[in-house]
C-alpha cells in the first residue's frame, strides 16, 4: 500500500508539469460580436477628438419702443380681467351651550333699617291653646323700635306667627314665619321666634325675672279630666290583685299559672285591666294636660334677619313700597306751567 501511494503521488506531479504552459499566456481572442438582425459581424472602433470650451452666445439687445403715432381712433379700453373665484367661507364652528351665571347685585340697605337679633317687646291678643295648636299667634308691639335715630316699627303695629307644641314645659313655642303690618296697610315678613317675657315685679310689670327671655311663651298647664289619675291607679291595682290570686305551678321552666277552671276568671280580668289601664295611661299622656296662654301676655319676637322698612309691600304685592314709589315718580308727568293767552280770564 505504501509503495502504490509513492507510485500514484509520482504520477500526478507529472501530470501537472505537461500541462502547465512553458511560455507566456497568450490572450484569448474574443469571437466577434454579432448581429443577430443582419448576422454579420461589429467592428469595434475608438475615435478621440480634442476638447472645446463651450462659450454661450451673446444676449440680444431689447429692441426699441416704437413711436406713438396719433389717430383719430379713440383708444381702446382694456379689457377688465374677470375677478378671482371667491373662496368659499370657513365651515361654522361647533355650537356650544355655557350655562350663564347670573350674579345678584348686592341688596342696598335704606336709611329705615335695624340690624340682626332685635327684641321687639309684644303681648298676645288672643287665647293660645295647645289642644287646638292650629291656633294662630297674635300680637301688638307695645313699643317703638329705634335705629340710629329713626323709627324703623312703631308701636301699635300688628304680629302674626304660627304656635307649635312644647309639652316638655309649660310652653307652647312658635314657628320662624311671622308678619308685621303697619296701620297704615304695609306688609313686612320677617324671620323669627318667640320668647317669653318675665318681669321681677308682676304687679308693676318691672325688672326681668330669671327666666326673661327664654325659648316658648309661658302658660298655664291645665288637666283636661282629674279622675283620669285616679282611675289609672285602681285599674293597676286591680290587675294585681287578679295575678296574685291566680294559682300557680312549679315546673322546671319555672313559676307557670296553673290551667284550671279557677284561674280562668282572675286571668281574664288580669289582662282586661291591664289593656284599660294602659288606655288610661296613653289618654293622660295625649290629652291629659295641656298650656293656655291668656291674652295679654307679654313676650319678645327675636328677629333673626335684618329689618329693612324698604322691603314691605302693600297688599301683600310682589314689589317693595320703596320699587313702586320709584315706579310712580317716574309715571307722573311733569308739572308744566302755561300763561293764558287773556290775562283778564283766570
């Protein structure tokens, strides 16, 4: 095997010494071109020629404006160029809705005003009944109310509020709604409550007594039926007298009512006085007292708001005494005076 190796590698080196060229390649000649059209062959040929500068021509003078010569033609006007295509407006824009905000103008005081928490002193008209608490409060200012040197409420003027339930005391209280109105017609409305009034000296009406001023006007309470009590106590009494003669077992749940022919009555009448006794106990609490107030009783109205004379309205009409006064001035016509053209006539 290794003799047959030396044998073959001797025969390719000298394979490749006979084929390799001794001399210099000569170069391949390229086979013509040829036209497939005519099928004849191309000569390929080279023509050089020398390079020249390029110089443009030169520009040509303009030529001379021709002399006007003057004719009898009259001149022609010249033709108006038509006008540009107008462009079309822009698209609207979107609608949008804004809510408006309206600002109030801020409210002017007259010179006729008394400011917050005045006490106006006022005694009751009629009768104030809670049982009846529909009852309305009526009353007159007994006193001239001053600001700044001016009389904003005088007394004699009229007081109307409404009268709600305070059985915690001796009281009955008032609702914030109240009405002044003037002898001469004019309508205030008014925030406010009712307090009561108490004098140190009743007999004289003088000083303040410990609870003046206080929430409610004080009145007198009043038993609508005295037996009620009474009755109450010996239905009470009765049922148990009728639970403790009803006898009784011991059981393991404990201390029951036997269920016998005798306890049926004395259990019977134990819950019919009961239910009666428990009737009676709702009565007295319901309409079992009740607070009376006198005319003549004396009390404050604590107004709560600002008090402007300006803002009354005659008639209860929708605008203030102070817009019509200004309506009608400006209504009025205007006093004109004319001389008569006869001085003796009058």
């Amino acid at each position: 095997m290794v003799l047959f190796a030396a044998l073959l590698a001797a025969a390719l080196s000298v394979i490749g010494t006979v084929r390799s060229p001794s001399g210099p390649r000569e170069e391949a000649i390229k086979p013509p071109e040829v036209d497939l059209s005519t099928n004849k062959s191309h000569v390929v040929q080279t023509v050089q020629r020398e390079m020249e500068i390029f110089r443009p021509p030169p520009t040509k003078p303009e030529p001379a404006p021709k002399p006007q010569v003057r004719t009898n033609q009259a001149p022609q006007a010249p033709v108006p160029t038509p006008p540009p295509h107008p462009e079309p407006p822009p698209p609207p824009a979107p609608l949008s809705l804004f809510a408006e905000v309206v600002t109030p103008e801020p409210k002017r005081l007259s010179p006729d005003y008394a400011p917050y928490g005045r006490l106006i002193p006022c005694e009751t008209v009629i009768t104030i009944d809670s049982a009846s608490i529909q009852t309305p409060i009526i009353g007159l200012i007994t006193e001239n109310i001053y600001h700044a040197g001016r009389l904003i409420i005088p007394a004699g003027t009229e007081v109307y509020g409404s009268a709600q339930t305070d059985r915690s005391r001796e009281r009955i209280a008032s609702g914030t709604a109240w009405r002044l109105i003037w002898q001469t017609g004019e309508e205030l409305s008014l925030k406010g409550i009712a307090l009561d009034r108490e004098f140190s000296n009743s007999t004289n009406q003088t000083g303040w007594g410990i609870t003046d001023g206080s929430a409610g006007i004080r009145g007198r309470i009043i038993k609508s039926d005295d037996m009620a009590e009474i009755r109450l106590f010996a239905a009470t009494f009765l049922s148990g007298a009728a639970g403790a003669l009803t006898e009784k077992e011991q059981t393991i749940f404990g201390t029951l009512d036997r269920p016998s022919l005798n306890n049926a009555p004395f259990k019977g009448a134990q819950q019919v006085l009961a239910a009666y006794a428990q009737r009676i106990y709702e009565s007295i609490q319901r309409d079992g007292f009740y607070v009376r107030i006198s005319s003549g009783k004396q009390f404050y109205l604590y107004v709560l708001q600002t008090i402007d004379r300006a803002d009354a309205r005659i008639g209860g009409g929708e605008v203030p005494i102070a817009d019509e006064s200004l309506q009608a001035k400006a209504k009025a016509p205007e006093a004109t005076s004319s001389m008569p053209l006869n001085p003796d006539l009058p």
